[in-house]
C-alpha cells in the first residue's frame, strides 16, 4: 500500500534503494551517484517535481536491468552474489567435515603414522569430493528455483507502478545479521559431514597400545543408513531457511513463511527421528559403564534412562522449543518492522 505525502527526499532515496539493491554490490555506490545527479538535473532542467521525474524514469526494477544487461540465467544477477558465497560457505564446511572425518578414521584405524596418514587422506579425500559435489547440486538447485519463480521483494507486477508506492528504505532494526547465517550455514554443513562420513566421533574413544579405538558411539549404527537421511533432509531445510534470509537481509513476510515452514519441518523431522525410530544404540549405557568400571550410574545421572523415552523427549523438547521461539521472533520483528 502507497503512503501519502512522503517528501521529495524520501522518495529518491527509495527510489535508489531500489535500483541498487538489484544491481553488483561493486557497482552501487557508483550508481547511486549518478541517479541523485540525474534527477536533479532532470527536475532543474524540465522545472517539474520529484516524482513526475522518477515516473519518467520508471520502474526501479527495470531501470536496473540497464544496468545488468538481463538475459535468461540459470542464476542471475540478483542471486549470483549470494549464490557464489553460500557455496564458498558450503565448501569450507566440507572441508573442515573433511579433516574432522579424516582425522578420526586416521587415528581409529592407525597402527603407525604411515597408516594414519592413509586413513585420513582416504577419508577425507572421500569426504570432500562426495560432500562439495551435493552442496553445489543442493545450493545450485535452490537458486535456480529462486531465480526461475523470481522470488523477491519488487512492487507487485499487476500494480501501475509510481514513485509513491516505492516501499520504504528498511529500519535498522528490521536487517537480519548475515554474520549470524554464514555462522549458521557452516555449522549445519559441517554437522551434516559429521553425521553421514564419521558419525561414531558421537561417542567414547580410549587409547591402547594399537591406537585409538572407539569403546561406544550413541547412535545405533545398525541402522544408520535408514536413521541419517531424516537429518541431512532437515538440516537441508534449515540451509533454506538461512539462504532466504542471506537474500533478503531483512525481516518480510518471505522469510516470515519460510521461517514457520521450515521450522515445522524440523520439528517434524525431529518427531520421526527420535520417537519413530531406533535411534539410540541400545547397548552404549552397558558399554560406558563397561568402560568406566561402574556397576551403576548414579540417581542423577542422565544415562540411567539410557534406553527410556526420557532422552528422546528432551531433545524433542529442545527443538520444539527452539523453532518455537526462532518462529515467533520472526513473526514479532516482520510485523513490527515490515510496512510494505
């Protein structure tokens, strides 16, 4: 909805906002330059306002394909910056996934250096190429389906488009942190690494004369291969969510709905992970206990209910209440900063 009596100086700047947020971060500053020279000189030199002069100039999102050249992309311009870091993002979680699932197959299967050596290049070779191969399948695909639909933020295309209805420059307050989400992105990427190369490092390890050798992993490995797609599927979704909100940078109904959907998935996947199915490794309670010489665990002790639901609805728990909070923040900050 347009709103009423902006200033001449607010629509310029909105005006400009929205051609430079679709052109090269490189560019903008130029650009932005050269419009505030352009529509004075037109408004001087035609002696007519502001926005008679910006409705000659047009659409702020086709006056920026001046600037682009536009053609038919798999990945345009619009997304071809977030697109390449997210991968550069993806490809260091690999990599650090990598040295972390080479590391421990190293020391687990050494005898000597030479077989460490060969453990952890094996691995970690295996790792990387296989991992950095579905992020940039996944990544890939993701952006082109933005592109291909043109999921973004412009004034809506059956509107006549008019300098008064340019939406307002956001609010500090309303821009989402993309620190937070590149930090986001590489701890679900390399814990996705984790659990599908080396998911025994979620365990007990003890040291003896052969070399490191793994006394219990807490995950019930018998069935790992059925159990790990539910949290690569979830984790993925979680990286959906934190791409949308790379693109955006801003809280807006977008990343509102992509915020309650994705973490309805995640909680879904989370229901059917560790209350559907056989998760836990049954057996680690007795194996720990072997380890540590113990004929019992104390009262308090949280791995007396090994093997009960109590673990399982803890977790559940956490989660539910994280995608609840994380959700309802959304919610709260679109809102309370998002006028359009």
């Amino acid at each position: 909805m347009s709103e009423k009596n902006i200033s001449e100086k607010d629509m310029t700047e909105r005006y400009i906002y929205e051609v430079t947020k679709r052109v090269p971060q490189n560019m903008r500053q130029e650009i932005k330059l050269e419009l505030e020279a352009l529509i004075e000189d037109m408004r001087e030199e035609e002696e007519c306002s502001v926005e008679q002069v910006l409705e000659k100039l047009g659409n702020p999102a086709d006056f920026a394909k001046r600037y682009r050249g536009d053609n038919n992309y798999v990945i345009g311009p619009d997304y071809y910056d977030n697109y390449i870091w997210i991968l550069k993002i993806g490809l260091l979680a690999i990599g650090i996934s990598a040295i972390v699932s080479g590391i421990v197959h190293g020391i687990t299967g050494a005898g000597d250096i030479k077989d460490f050596l060969k453990g952890f290049f094996k691995e970690g070779l295996t790792t990387i190429t296989s991992g950095a191969c579905a992020m940039v399948g996944v990544v890939t695909i993701i952006f082109a389906i933005l592109e291909h639909y043109k999921v973004k933020l412009d004034i809506k295309p059956d509107v006549k488009w008019s300098p008064s209805a340019l939406p307002a420059v956001p609010d500090k307050k309303s821009l989402i942190s993309r620190a937070d989400s590149v930090i986001s992105i590489v701890i679900m990427v390399a814990f996705a690494g984790v659990l599908v190369f080396v998911p025994e490092v979620f365990g007990m390890f003890e040291s003896t004369d052969d070399g490191i050798r793994s006394v219990g992993c807490i995950f019930n490995l018998a069935e790992w291969s059925s159990i790990v797609p539910i949290f690569v599927f979830s984790l993925a979704v979680c990286m959906f969510d934190e791409i949308i909100r790379l693109i955006y940078g801003q809280y807006c109904k977008v990343v509102m709905y992509s915020s309650i959907i994705c973490n309805a998935i995640s909680v879904v996947c989370a229901f059917i992970a560790f209350k559907c199915m056989n998760i836990w490794n049954p057996s680690f309670g007795e194996q720990l206990k072997e380890y540590l010489g113990k004929t019992e665990f104390a009262k308090g002790d949280i791995l007396r209910y090994w093997g009960s639901d109590l673990i399982s609805d803890i977790i559940v728990g956490i989660i539910c209440l994280i995608a609840f909070i994380e959700a309802g923040v959304t919610i709260y900050k679109t809102y309370k900063y998002d006028k359009r």
